[in-house]
C-alpha cells in the first residue's frame, strides 16, 4: 500500500553511499531516516552489475568501508580484486549487521521530488506510488548508475536475447552454443569479453574506441595476506584519507626523463608484472601531466598489445591512439588481449564502418552484417549527472535540476546546488568521485554532510541552500582545474561524450582529495560558508 510519512531524511540508493548514511544519519544523529532502492536487493553498482567477469577493479582490502573497525576485523577478503557477487554479499552483510533493512523500501524507484518553500520539506514521490515528505533529501545514486542504452535503429527487433551489462539479469546466463555479438570495450565490456567468449560458440566485439588495459593480476589471499592487511588496517585507512586519490598510496616522486631509457623499461616491466591501476602513478609522478612521458608509458602499453595479440591487423585495431593513457579511466584486465587469439573471437571496428541498425538477426555496419543469437551492450553510462536528472528533482520557483543543468552540472562542492535547498548530493559531480577510491569519496561527503545536519540542528536551523556565488567561484575552479588536466583530452564519460547532445564539461573535480577535503573542512569550520541557513548568509 501507497505511504504517506514524513521523514527527517530520505536517502535514494541503497548502493555503498546509501548504506552509510542510512547508518550515519540513523544510528548516530538518531534521525528518522528512509531510503528508497529501485533493485529488489541492496548494493548499489553492485546489484545491477552482475555480467560475467564483473569484478572490482581497486583492491578489496581499500575497496571497502573504514567506518567501522570491528566490521574491518570481521570480513575475510578472498583475493586482491573481488569478484561483483562478493562485493555484494559483503553490503549484504553490512546491511544486516548494522540492521539497516528495516528503513530500507527496496523494489521502490524515487520518481520526483520537489522543494516546498513554505514548510522547508521535500516531497518525494515514488513508482509505487507513494508520497513522503522529508526535511533533507540525500541522493545516493552513484555515478555510473543511469545505463546508457545506444539510439540504434531496429534494437527492438531484434529476434535473440538483448543484454546490457549495466543491468544484468540475477538468472545465469548461458551462452553456449551461442553467436554472440558485444558492443563496447570500456572497463565492463574489457571484463566480459574473455568470460563470454570462453562459453560462446562465436563472439564478435564491436570497438568504436580501443582502451589502454593494464593486466589486473588478481590472486586469491593466504591467511597470512589477510593477517597483514588486518594489522595494517589503521595506516591503510589513514592512508586512503589523505592520498591525491584515495589509495593507501602516495606517488612516487620520479619524472619519467629523469631515469635512463634501460631503468625506466626496468620500472615500466615492474609495474605491468605488477598490474593495476598503479601502472599511471606508481612509477613516475608525471604520466598524468607531461604528454611526453604519457606518451613513453601508452607506447609501452601498445607494445605490450602487439606482443600478445598474434594477428598484427587485430592488434593494430586494439591499440589505443590520438588520446592520452588515463585520459579516460583505465581499464584493468585478465587475459582481455590474449582473448582475441582465440579460433572463435573476432574484433570488428565500428569507428571506421559505425554500426548502422540492429536487424532481426543480427548487426548491420555500414560494411558488413553479422548474424548473432544474443547481444551484449556494454555501452557504459550517462555518468554523474544522469542518475540525479532522470529523476524530477525540482527545487525553489518549481525549477527542474535538469533544467538547472543543461550547460552541464554546476555545484558547491559537489554537495548541493544553489536553488535545491537541503537537497544534498552525495558524490556528485564537481567533487573528486570518480576520480577517488569511491568509498573514500563516500565517506568523506556522508560525514560532511552529517556533520551539518547536526550544525543545523544545534543552530536551530532548518534550511540551509548553497548561494549563487559560492556555486559560480566552485564551478568555475572546477573547469580551469578540470581543462587542465589530462581527463580533458579524451572523450569518455568523464567529459559527457558518450552522450550524445550532452554538455563538454569535466564533471568530476580533478584538483585531488587533499585539497578538496581540505576545502570542505574550511567551509564548515567558517560556519559553512558559502551557504545561505536559514536565510542568513554565512
Ligand atoms: O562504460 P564505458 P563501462 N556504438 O563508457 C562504447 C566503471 N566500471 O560500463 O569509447 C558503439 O567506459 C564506448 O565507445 P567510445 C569504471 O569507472 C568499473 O565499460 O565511446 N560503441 C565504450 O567502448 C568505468 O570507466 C568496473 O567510443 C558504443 C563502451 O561502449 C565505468 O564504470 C567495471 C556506443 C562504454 O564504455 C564505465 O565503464 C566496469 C555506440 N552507440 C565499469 N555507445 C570495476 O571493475 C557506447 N559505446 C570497478
């Protein structure tokens, strides 16, 4: 039955981010809290990812909550990198051990929300046709939430079985026997390309951009690894706080010119028998900002694609050119380039034939029509700001947020917008991410947020909302540090060009953790400046 209640907050997303909050704003401001969950489980990314091979590219032992030491004691990683089902098991257990279910409604999608001015409460609306009212809304819906489904002709009529990997189905999926065709090779498509092609009969892989992969390496953990990492958790923790991005790592501090041509081989071996994402800034401190030396690490990945891929036609195809390594979010891999040496795989490029309609029975290029039982979409997101657009989120003068953002998104601190009142946004676009460790990013914004709620309250203040000003001076900081930065000179998600018609803009803030929590720590120790509470400006 449809709801009527008013709650002090509601939470949208039940992912890694909701979870949090959900405790935070419960257990320790003892407000009374609701969070509405489209899937019918908890987990975020982690519910609706479930394709083969889906598996957490950042280590587990990071890749996880620090809020809780007894809950960091008490969960055995397997390995380096969890698989998606373990991850989810591990919300799961976090959900019942902190006893969250409860003030969680799963299977209900937030559908609108508007902010009424008079009585300073949001009224939430959701698919299930239940209406609440709330003093704060807190979305935590993730960046890389709102899949992006391609406008391509005739994808309806499609005879065989359609599949996207940013909504995989909870039912094993069998291919065998199948001629399966799978378009798009970012992270998701890299992970289930070797994992499909194995049970397929046939596999054919539409690239319309290669990617720069890094082998992940995964290997299961021994009891010893987990009794290290266990009695290093405080560093690693403290650690993850203060790095550039949220790894228990700093950057090492060596120019790539500054070593001879034999070390730095020596350095650049290390790090790919290595793997991960230490590849971009475990050995030289200037890969992300100095083209040259990007250039010496992407040609040493392109190499490394020419040794293993045995047709130099199809590795040619494979290796990535005319952007720089990590200007879009690198990939990490297990045997993605050996897969293309395998009797039943073919890689097509659709850049230079792009894919023209899906026909009954297959794929149609502007050059060839490929026959297939089942399609793969692994065509990625409408990240940061699709999520919170999809949603009818209206704020003061009734003021749509999509409407608010159709230059591209502007924020303060990535936490709230300027005419959204007591709307928060956990993670969203114009904070540092995507380009952080995300349950540091996490963390960070649902403690900073908690803590105002509980200013609020102590000030007696019911409201508070970001000022023009303060918007215009973060957004435009964001732009000149995002325009800077390496993430400007690719198109990829992170700069909204694989959507079509959606604003250029670098949405995550690239300035890294440090200097952004140190920011936000300043706002709230001047009495959140920048905002407006209560309609004093502080
Ligand atoms: O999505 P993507 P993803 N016709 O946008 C192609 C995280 N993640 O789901 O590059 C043909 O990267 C598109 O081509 P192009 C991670 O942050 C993490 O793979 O736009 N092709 C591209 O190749 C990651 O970055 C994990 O030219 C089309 C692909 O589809 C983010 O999620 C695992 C097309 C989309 O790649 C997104 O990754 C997986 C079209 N019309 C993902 N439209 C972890 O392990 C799109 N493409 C933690």
């Amino acid at each position: 039955m449809a709801e009527e209640y008013d709650f002090d907050v509601v939470v949208v997303g039940a992912g890694f981010a909701g979870l949090y909050a959900l405790h935070k704003f419960r257990d320790e401001l003892h407000l009374n809290v609701r969070v509405y969950e489209a899937g019918d489980g908890v987990g975020g990314t982690w519910f609706w990812n479930r394709y083969p091979g889906a598996r957490c590219d950042s280590e587990s032992y990071y890749y996880c909550y620090s809020f809780s030491p007894e809950l960091a004691q008490e969960w055995e990683w397997s390995g380096r990198y969890p698989e998606q089902p373990e991850i989810e098991r591990y919300l799961n257990h976090v959900a019942d051990r902190f006893e969250l279910r409860r003030d969680i409604q799963l299977s209900t999608r937030v559908t609108a929300a508007a902010f009424d001015d008079e009585a300073t409460r949001w009224t939430i609306r959701t698919d299930r046709g239940d209406t609440v009212t709330a003093r704060f809304l807190v979305t935590a819906v993730g960046c890389l939430s709102a899949p992006n489904v391609p406008d391509i002709p005739g994808l309806d009529d499609f005879a065989g079985d359609v599949y996207f990997t940013a909504k995989w189905p909870r039912e094993p999926v069998d291919f065998t026997g199948q001629r399966v065709g799978l378009v798009g090779t970012g992270s998701s498509g890299i992970q289930a390309t070797p994992e499909i092609a194995a049970q397929a009969a046939h596999l054919t892989v539409f690239q319309r951009t290669p990617n720069f992969s890094i082998p992940a390496r995964h290997k299961a953990f021994l009891s010893e690894d987990q009794a290290k990492i266990k009695d290093g958790y405080d560093e690693i923790f403290a650690l993850t706080r203060e790095s550039f991005a949220g790894f228990p790592f700093h950057p090492v501090d060596r120019k790539t010119m500054s070593v001879p041509e034999d070390e730095r081989q020596a350095i650049l071996d290390g790090l790919w028998e290595e793997g991960g994402f230490k590849f971009l800034w475990g050995g030289f401190v200037d890969l992300t900002r100095d083209p040259e030396a990007n250039e010496i690490a992407s040609e040493y990945i392109r190499n490394k694609i020419r040794e293993t891929v045995k047709d130099p036609e199809t590795a040619e195809l494979l290796c990535p050119k005319g952007y720089p390594y990590g200007a879009k979010r690198p990939p990490i891999d297990t045997d993605y380039y050996e897969t293309f040496n395998r009797d039943n795989v073919t890689l097509v490029d659709v850049s230079a034939a792009p894919i023209e309609a899906i026909t009954p029975t297959g794929l149609r290029t502007m050059t060839a029509e490929y026959e297939l039982d089942a399609l793969v979409f692994a065509t990625g997101f409408d990240a940061m700001t699709g999520a919170l657009t999809r949603m009818d989120i209206r704020g003061t003068g009734g003021v749509a947020l999509a409407d608010a953002w159709s230059d591209g998104p502007r924020t303060y601190l990535g936490l709230q917008v300027a005419g959204f009142p007591n709307l928060f946004t956990i993670t969203g676009p114009g904070s540092p991410s995507v380009l952080l460790n995300m349950p540091v990013a996490i963390e960070q914004h649902v403690d900073w947020i908690a803590e105002c709620i509980e200013y609020l309250r102590e000030h007696g203040c019911s409201r508070i909302e970001a000022t023009e000003a303060a918007q215009e001076a973060w957004a435009e900081h964001v732009a000149e540090v995002g325009e800077a930065s390496l993430f400007a000179r690719a198109n990829s998600w992170y700069v909204g060009a694989n959507i079509p018609g959606k604003p250029r803009v670098v949405m995550p803030y690239a300035g890294g953790q440090p200097m952004y929590r140190e920011r936000c720590e300043a706002v709230r120790d001047a009495g959140y400046e920048g905002f407006v509470l209560d309609g004093a400006a502080r």
